[in-house]
C-alpha cells in the first residue's frame, strides 16, 4: 500500500487546529469547574462504576462534555505526531514536539482522573491546569516553527537590551498565571460541594496575583517603548501590540470579575482570555528573532510516496 507524505502546509493547518483543541480543553474545564460539575462522573476513566456514559443530568453530562474534548484533543494530537512523521520534508523539531504534546495529554488525561480521585483537591486541579499551560506552550511553539525554515534562528531583529526585557515578561507572565490558578483555588467556585479550597484568604491571592499582572503588563509597556525607540520591524512592534492589548483586556475582565464578587461567566471568560494572553505572548517572543519562512508548497506529496508492507 502506498502512503502519501504530509505537505508542510497541510502539517501546518493542523498545528494550528491543535492549538485551538488544548485552548478548546482548557476552558471546557473551567467551563466543569466553576458549574460545580467536578464531581459529575465519580469515576474515572468510565463515568460511573458501571456506565462509560453519563446519565442525561445537567453536571454529569457536563463533566462528560469535557472528557469527550479530551479524547477529540488525543486523536488529534496523535495525528499530528503521525503526520510529523510522514511530513515531506521529515523535521526533527517537529517531530520532538509534536511527541511532547501527544505525552502531554495523555499524562493531562490521567491527571484529570488524579483530580476525580482526590476529590477535587485544589492543588491537583491547579497542577492540571498548569499542565494544559504546557500543553498550549508546545502546541502554540509547534504550529509557529512549522510556518517557518528548519535550523537555529539568526541574529535578533531587535536590540539586546528588547530582547532580553522581553523574555523577562514571558518568564513573570507565567508566574502571573500560576498565581492566577492559585486565586481560584482560594475563591468560591471548588468544582463541587464540599470540595476543599487553599487556605489563603481570596483578597490576598487576588492582591498577589493583580500586583504580579501590573509589573508584567508595565514591562510590556517598557519594552514596546525600547522596540519603538530602536526602530524595530513592523511585524514585531504589531505583535507587541497585540499583546500589551490582549493584556489590558484582561486586565479589565480580571478586575470586573472580582469587584462584581466573581460570577461564573465572568470567571470563564477570564480563563479563556489567559490562553488568548499567553499565546500572544509566546508569538510575540518568538518574532524577535530573525528566522527564514517554511516553503509551504513543498514537495508534492504524491511524488514521495513510501511503500508499506500489507
């Protein structure tokens, strides 16, 4: 039987569709926690002792939802380690990448079991949710090197002291989002009743957490005024715009949500605005170096076909 190569651009598109499925699994998550829907299915990775299916209830079927997105999110991830594999040309990058992100949701998968199986412990909900930050991480710097020419990347197109500044801001901004997971581990929505909450006041973790987003979102400034100053290309000045914008919006979202005693659709758009942030922020750093584009064309699939035994 012959099989036909994966085209760079079509191993592209489905990067970028598996970015969408990890965003997709992280807020269809919170979308079970903050409906108090954790608990839904009791067990794992079957709903109930005897039924893989839930029954026709507002929080099972909810917590159901989410785990159907996580084998949609495994299926797609494991076709794009087979197409990294059976891409034309064969990349190691991508393919080191792309079995990072097919382990990680799968160790993601078992972790949501962990979560079942603890009750909802708040530490291991906060580990879950970090480990899809990861999962996004691997997703979002995959579909950005699959768009551009393999090797190491050339000289900064901005000023050492930009470039620098930057890669500081992405470090505090993941702090940022830890504390942010932190917040809510300490707020009202548990997952479930009686689930157990860290035991730190909200109004502290919510002062640490905002303190943490206004030092990053005043070094964004910063480093926007220092890219402007030196004259940097309008590709990456219109990606640090996007950021610091991307920022500011949930900034806003964040502050709304506290003030208005956190309401669920509130708090959910916040997460979702978290994926939108840090996406923006890894595409914004990973234009600052100079990198040649991908020939998307490639070869043509058909004439790289390989023979397989039946």
């Amino acid at each position: 039987m012959h099989l036909a190569g994966v085209s760079p651009r079509a191993f592209l598109r489905l990067a970028q569709t598996a970015v969408g499925l990890v965003v997709l699994n992280i807020v269809t998550g919170a979308a079970v926690r903050l409906t108090d829907s954790g608990l839904g299915c009791p067990d794992w990775p079957t709903c109930s002792r005897h039924h893989l299916t839930p029954v026709l209830a507002f929080h099972p079927v909810m917590e159901f939802a989410n785990r159907l997105v996580v084998v949609v999110l495994c299926v797609g991830a494991g076709a794009v380690a087979v197409a990294a594999w059976r891409r034309v040309p064969r990349r190691r990058d991508l393919l080191w990448l792309s079995g990072g992100l097919l382990g990680g949701v799968v160790a993601e998968a078992v972790l949501g079991g962990v979560v079942v199986y603890t009750k909802l412990n708040p530490y291991v909900v906060m580990t879950h949710f970090m480990v899809g930050i990861a999962l996004l991480t691997d997703a979002t710097v995959l579909a950005a090197r699959a768009g551009r020419a393999p090797g190491r990347a050339g000289p900064a197109k901005v000023g050492r002291g930009a470039l620098l500044l930057s890669r500081v801001t992405l470090g505090l901004l993941a702090v940022a989002l830890a504390a942010g997971t932190a917040t809510t581990g300490a707020g009202p929505h548990a997952g479930g009743k009686g689930a157990k909450r860290i035991p730190v006041a909200l109004a502290d973790m919510a002062r640490v957490h905002s303190g943490i987003v206004l030092v990053v979102v005043g070094l964004t400034v910063v480093v926007l005024g220092l890219l402007a100053r030196g004259a940097a290309p309008p590709s990456v000045l219109e990606r640090a715009r996007l950021m610091l914008g991307a920022m500011v919006a949930q900034g806003v979202i964040g502050y709304a949500q506290y003030f208005s005693h956190l309401p669920a659709l509130l708090v959910g758009v916040h997460v979702l605005g978290a994926t939108v942030v840090w996406v923006a922020a890894l595409w914004f750093v990973d234009g600052l170096l100079q990198r040649g584009a991908e020939d998307l064309a490639g070869t043509a699939p058909a004439a790289t076909t390989v023979l397989v035994s039946r």
